[in-house]
C-alpha cells in the first residue's frame, strides 16, 4: 500500500515539475488551448456534482427554519414532557380501572380495623384523555381511626382524592362516628399511555 502512495506521489511531482519547466521555457501559451477546452468542462462537472440545486436549497433552507423554531421550545418541551410524564407515573394503571378503588379502600380500612356499613357502585366520567373514577363509603369507627384510615388513604403515592367527606356521630354510641367518603383518581384511558409506578 505504501508503495503505491509513492508512486501516486512520485508521478504527480514529476507531472508539476513537466509543469513548472514548460512555463519556465515558453510561457502560457501551451497552457490556453487545455484551459479553454478543460474550463467549460469543469464548470459543468461543479455544477453538477457540487452546486445544490434550488429545491434542495429550498428543501434545506426549509429544514434550517424549523430546526430555528424546534430550538426556540426545545427547553420547554423537554420540561413538560418530563412533568407530564412525572404525572403519569401517578396514575394507577388503565387496566386495574375495574378494582382499584375497591383494593384502596378495602386494604386501607383493613389496617386500621374497620367495617364498611355501605360501599356504592363505582361511578366513571370522561375527562378528555383522562377518566374520572369514583367510589363512595360509609363506615362507622372512633374518630382516631377514621383519622388514620384517611391519612393512609391521602398519602398514597398513586393520586387519589377524597372529594366528599361528612361526618357525624353515630346515634347508637356517642364514641363512634359515621364517616360517608367519596373517593376519586384518574386514570389514563385505555387507547392512551399506561400510568403507574416505574
């Protein structure tokens, strides 16, 4: 391979040499005919292979103006993509849409010992990409464990709301209070983006 470098080499020296020799002794003149006739050629050849066009200078002007726009929300469109996906993470799954308010409320009123008097059918809204779910209760305990048994339901990391809560004293036993809740998440509909802990 080195040896053929060198003789490329070798042969384009001697060539510029032959060059330099032939000007030396008669001047431009044997060099006009090859120039006229090469010229043309060579511009041809440039234009051809080397000269954009004008639709691909249009094409890439085009792709260079919304690459400019691209870059002018790329920050902000990064950020929101990472909240919104930070959101969806929060949301229980589309396909637990059947079970979950019932597995919430049930695992949760377990660990702090309490009954349910009334769990109501599970009621569903459309909200654009989002579903709206929601689930009513009434149990009747002390209120330390009614206390509890909300706290453990708020501080879940899936979003769940209560979004109706009354209370009032039990009529049988004065230490005993009744509690009606509402419970409600969203939930990604079923055709969009699954949510969920990663």
């Amino acid at each position: 391979m080195n040896s053929f470098i060198k003789k490329i080499r070798d042969a384009v020296t001697e060539m510029r040499d032959d060059i330099v020799v032939i000007h030396s002794e008669k001047g431009m003149e044997p060099f006009k005919k090859p120039l006229l006739m090469a010229a043309p050629a060579l511009l041809i050849l440039y234009g051809a292979v080397y000269s954009p066009s004008a639709a691909k200078f249009q094409e890439k002007q085009i792709e260079a103006e919304h690459l400019e726009a691209v870059s002018t929300y790329y920050t902000e469109y990064n950020d929101m993509k990472a909240r919104t996906a930070e959101l969806r993470r929060k949301l229980p799954l589309a396909k637990d849409k059947g079970e979950w308010l019932s597995y919430i409320l049930t695992s949760t009123s377990k660990s702090q010992g309490i009954t349910f008097d009334a769990l109501t059918a599970q009621e569903e809204q459309n909200a654009g990409p989002l579903l709206l779910v929601s689930r009513g209760a009434s149990v009747v305990s002390t209120y330390n464990q009614i206390g509890l048994w909300l706290a453990e339901i708020e501080n879940s990391k899936i979003f769940l709301k209560i979004t109706e809560l009354q209370l009032s004293r039990s009529s049988g036993n004065k230490d005993l209070i009744r509690a009606t809740i509402k419970l409600s998440t969203i939930f990604p509909k079923e055709n969009g983006r699954e949510g969920g802990v990663p």
